[in-house]
C-alpha cells in the first residue's frame, strides 16, 4: 500500500498582480521560484485557514477543483 501524506502548506494565494493590501491581510510573502520569471505569494496556513481569513473579509467560494494533487478555489467578493 502506499501512504497517504496529510500534509498542508505552504498555500500559495497569488500571483504578482494580486493586491499588496489583500496579500498582507493574509501575512502572505512575496517568492520567485529559480528559472520562473514571475512571482507568487505564499503564506504558511492551511487553505482552510486562509478560507476562512477570506470569508471574514466578504469572500465567498464560487467554485473548486482539483489539479493532480492541487486543489483551486475561485473566490468572488460582492
């Protein structure tokens, strides 16, 4: 059998075009990866944890799925 790993984190919760006030509200950081030429922002939170920071911020989830062994939120803001 092969184990299953229940690790989280780091979540990445944008990329960087995403608002400065929005990534530093969530304590997000600001990292390029070697040989990519764009940046993302990444905090060290469990995606439910930074759900929840989002919801408290008037966020709501639209959608969700999943990527190989990613799973993506698109969120909207009324």
């Amino acid at each position: 059998s092969v184990p299953v790993l229940q690790e989280v984190g780091p979540t990445m919760v944008g990329d960087e075009h995403s608002d400065p006030h929005l990534m530093s509200i969530l304590g997000a950081t600001k990292r390029s990866a070697l040989g990519n030429n764009f940046c993302e922002y990444y905090v060290n939170d469990a995606p439910r944890v930074v759900l929840d920071k989002l919801e408290s911020l008037g966020y709501r989830v639209v959608s969700m799925t999943g990527v190989g062994q990613t799973l993506v939120w698109c969120l909207h803001r009324e």
